[in-house]
C-alpha cells in the first residue's frame, strides 16, 4: 500500500500524559494538569441539564448545521448564520478550510512556533509551509509579509499564540491585512478571545466587515470548558463559510455539544467570572516569577511561557513526579522554558511550591 508521499513523514500525534498515566507511574494520588489551557472551573451549571435533554435521542442523527446553535452565535456577535461555521473543535475547521482551499504546491504562511495544527493540516493537503520565526515570542507581521507569493493562499495568525501567549495589536493588524493580496485567506484564531480583559486583542469583529478573505475562529474548549464535546467554530464571509460548508461532514458535531454550546453561550456570567480569576492568576504567577528572577512572556490567554533558565525536560519531569503536568519548551521551540496553564489559585500556589523545589534539583 503506498500512502501519500506527503504524509509519510508526520508522526502521530501524542498527547500529554494523562492523569491516570501519571498517577500510576509515580504512585500518585492527586494530579495537577495544566498543560492543555482547560478551564479549572468546569463549565457553565446550565451545560450538565442541556446536555441530559438530548440523552434521549441519541439515536438520531445530530442537525449537521447545527441550527440552533448557529442562531444563537449569530445574535451574540450580530452577524448573519450563514457567516458561521461550525467544526467538532476548532481543530476541525483548521482541518476543512486545509481540505477546502489547498492543492498540492500552494504556499501557505505561519509563524513558527505556533499551533502545530495549521502546519499539520496543510502538509496533509500537500500544500507548502513557510514558517516565520517569531519576534519576542510575537508574529513577525512584517516579516511575514514579505513571504507572500504568487502561490500564497493562505496565512494563519494566532492571537494570542500558543505555546508564547503573546499577541499582535488591532493597528497592526489591520495594516497587515490591507496589504494582503485579497485572494489570499488569513485565518485568526482565537481560541482565547474570552480572556480579553479590556480590548487589548485586535477587535477581530470589525475586521471581518472590512477584509472578506478575513475568518475568525473560536472554541468552546478552552474558557466555555467543553473540551472534551469538541466544538468550535469559524466567523468569516459568507462566501468563505459556503466554500468550507461544501467539505463539511454531514454530522460532523454531535448534538450532546451543539446543545451544551448553546446553554454555555447564554452563562456569560459564568465566563465574566473565569476570566476575573485568571487575571487574578495570571498575577499571582507573573509575582511569583518575578521574585524568583525568572522572564516571562507577557501572557494575554490562560497560559504563560515561564523560561527557568534550566532545561526544560528535566524541569518537566521533576515537576511529573510531584504530580504536576505542564508543557515542556523542549518540545514547543524553547529548550528552557515551560508553558503552563493559569490554575485556580491552590493549583497555581502548588505548582509554585513544586517549581521552586524543582529549580534546586535540576542543575
Ligand atoms: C486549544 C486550541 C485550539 C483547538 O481547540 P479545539 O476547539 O479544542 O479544537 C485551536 N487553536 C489554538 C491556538 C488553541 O490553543
């Protein structure tokens, strides 16, 4: 069997280790995760009874259009339902609009490091990734431009950027995109958009009526809490939605999330609450770094890329057997540095303790 020349080289993806992978390798009882931006909180009270009303049919076929929910998002950011798409995680509209625009040999542009799922998507589809080393652990807008060819079809920004939590102003945005040939797609994602504290990030929603080769994406995975329903969705066009409409799964979102989605979406105290306490998080860590003498990226989502000065998976892994899971730099392009998610403030102080621990075993 001869699979496609262009995917025989990427690994399968691997996942953090679990909790119960952890709890059993080091004989642990309590596990602390942040590695994966989850919300600490849970989710909305208004998730667990929405999801129960659809236990009952779950021998039907979900609304691939997700109806309901569609209208829904449409009144919360006034804009019209055929201008949303949306994905089982964002993660899958990465992967439709790779499906929908890329032939073998188109260009496409990203920074590097960045989400690993653009560069993942686009090989798959055969397309060619031109990665732009970030600046400070920013996108390089300038830079990034300059790369733009005949063949560019579409560049992906990511705001704030995971692993760096950094993210580009609205100015500068926008004057990236008006130098943008307008055949060519900029994707931003903005899987943290929640975590705006007071219209920092780019307002990627006047944007949209401005650029038509302009799409947003957001997930109800990281601050909604609903990571493990998988969904997520994309605002853009209503010509660009169509085009990602056409290599859509029939049912590609089940109705348990559709239906989660839509009660999380009208909790916005619920949200108003998490975001508040991750600025108090945020605090507390970027405190604690500071007096521990260690540099910081400034953080804008529900991570920070702490660098300790120390290699970061042997830090990684000391920190694995106290019980505490977070991202090595080693494996994200930045050999002495952590990412780690914002906790709630016992997590956040337990993790603190165990650092400061770590630091003085690891040489
Ligand atoms: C977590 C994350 C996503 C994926 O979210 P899902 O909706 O769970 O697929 C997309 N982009 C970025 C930058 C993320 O950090």
């Amino acid at each position: 069997m001869h699979p496609k020349s262009n995917i025989v080289h990427l690994p399968v993806y691997k996942p953090g280790k679990s909790t119960d992978e952890v709890k059993s390798e080091f004989g642990l009882e309590k596990i602390i995760k942040l590695a994966s931006n989850e919300n600490p909180y849970g989710f909305s009270n208004n998730v667990k009874e929405a999801v129960m009303t659809e236990f009952e049919s779950t021998n039907i076929y979900p609304d691939g259009a997700s109806t309901k929910l569609t209208e829904k998002l449409s009144e919360f950011y006034n804009v019209s339902p055929n201008q949303l798409i949306i994905g089982a995680g964002s993660d899958e509209v990465i992967l439709m609009i790779a499906r929908a625009f890329f032939v073998k040999g188109d260009e496409t542009i990203m920074a590097t490091p960045t989400f690993p799922q653009y560069k993942h998507n686009a090989e798959i589809e055969g397309a060619v990734c031109i990665e732009v080393p970030l600046k400070d652990g920013t996108h390089d807008l300038n830079e990034m431009l300059t790369r733009i060819t005949k063949n560019t079809k579409i560049i992906w920004l990511c705001c704030p950027n995971n692993p760096t939590g950094t993210i580009n102003h609205h100015e500068e945005v926008k004057s990236f995109l008006t130098k943008v040939p307008s055949d060519v797609l900029v994707v931003f994602d903005e899987a943290y958009a929640e975590y705006n504290e007071q219209n920092e990030f780019p307002d990627s929603l006047s944007l949209l009526k401005q650029f038509k080769n302009f799409i947003v994406l957001r997930t109800f995975s990281k601050i909604y809490g609903l990571a493990s329903l998988r969904i997520g969705y994309g605002i853009g066009h209503p010509d660009v939605i169509h085009t990602i409409n056409q290599v859509r799964e029939p049912f590609n979102t089940t109705s348990f999330a559709q239906t989660a989605a839509l009660a999380a979406v009208e909790d916005q105290e619920f949200i108003r609450e998490c975001r508040e306490k991750n600025k108090l998080g945020l605090a507390y860590l970027t405190d604690q770094f500071k007096s521990m003498g260690l540099s910081y990226f400034p953080a804008y989502g529900n991570f920070v890329m702490v660098d300790v000065k120390k290699q970061a998976d042997q830090v990684f892994q000391g920190l694995l057997q106290k019980g505490i899971i977070v991202r090595g730099g080693h494996q994200l392009g930045f050999p002495t540095s952590l990412r780690v998610t914002i906790g709630s403030q016992e997590q956040n102080e337990e993790f603190i303790d165990a650092l400061k621990l770590v630091l003085q075993e690891v040489n």
